[in-house]
C-alpha cells in the first residue's frame, strides 16, 4: 500500500517534513513533537496543549513555537483576526516555513488549522485554559508575517500573567483556507 493510499498516520510519517521540524523529538507513532507541546508526567506529548513556561521561553528568546531554533528576521504568526487587527499572539511566532508547513499539508500539517469545523477537543470548564484563549475556534485563520516582535506581560485579574508577542506591522498576510494558502494582503490597507 502507498502512502498516497494509506491511512491518514501512513501519509503523515511519510510526509516531507521541513528539515527543523524533521529534527524535532517523536512520539510513538512517529509524529514530530513541537517545541511547546505540553507533555505529561510521563514523557508523552499532549498535541491540544501548550507547555507554558515553554511557550513563554519560545517568546521572550525569539524561539519557533515549532522548532525551537532561532527565528529568522521574517517569521511568521498563526491566529484569528483578533490577531491580525492587534498584531497580539498568544502563540509564539514560528519560522515562516514552519508555519506554511503546519498551515498547509494535508496529511501532516496542523489538523486544528486544516479543518475549518475542527473544535476545541478539551472541556475548557475541566481543563483550566487562559482566559485569553478563546472559547470558539476563529471561523477565519491567517498565516502573517512579520520582521520582529517583542515579548511583554499581561497581568490577569486573578493575579497571574501571560508573556504575549506584540508584532510589528504585517509584511504578509494569507488566509488559511482548508489547507491552502490565499493571499489577503489587500485586508491590510484597512
């Protein structure tokens, strides 16, 4: 059976993974572990989750949120057009082709970002999220580009606080569209 033909986990390990997500850590069934993929007590990667203090790191030290190297001057943010209007990310900024691999391919890119109906798999009332991530997924995602972003605290009203990205202007801006990438630059000069 070929990849092409296989299951959804065949096409994915046979995927042409970029080179710096290539060289990330695996879990068991082969899928590559992001940078600030949260795991559990036993070492096994849970995929709807970000490790905080990772995440946290990936900011501040100008990290891929993907590959953990070190971002090229142009790098890229993944979000919602709450994102794209505050140029604020939760998420950390990620190296460009990091980004257009998780938002693009099919089989081995990001399902949350692939599937315009996917959803949040976790209870958020049981599973304590930040107040910050939004209880419905974003009907639209984009995939913007930027040339820096700096790192800053938002304190929270029960006293804790989140490292955000606040990013310079946009230099690029895509629409996620089930997988492809469209052009929506024109959105900019709003």
């Amino acid at each position: 059976m070929s990849a092409e033909s296989g299951s959804a986990i065949m096409r994915r390990l046979a995927a042409q993974l970029p080179p710096k997500i290539a060289a990330r850590p695996r879990d068991a069934r082969g899928y590559p572990i992001s940078f600030v993929t949260a795991l559990g007590p036993d070492g096994t990667p849970d995929f709807t989750e970000l490790d905080g203090p990772r995440r946290a790191k990936a900011i501040i030290e100008h990290l891929c949120g993907l590959c953990g190297q070190t971002l090229p001057v142009i790098r890229a943010v993944i979000g919602g057009p709450q994102v794209v209007e505050h140029h604020i990310a939760m998420d950390p900024p990620m190296c460009v082709e990091c980004a257009v691999f998780a938002a693009t391919h099919a089989a081995a890119g990001c399902p949350f970002l692939l599937m315009p109906n996917a959803r949040y798999r976790k209870d958020r009332a049981t599973r304590p999220s930040s107040p910050l991530v939004a209880q419905e997924r974003p009907h639209t995602m984009y995939l913007a580009r930027t040339f820096a972003h700096d790192a800053f605290r938002l304190a929270l009203s029960d006293g804790s606080e989140e490292v955000l990205a606040r990013c310079a202007r946009w230099t690029g801006l895509q629409e996620i569209r089930a997988g492809e990438l469209v052009d929506v630059r024109h959105l900019l000069q709003r």
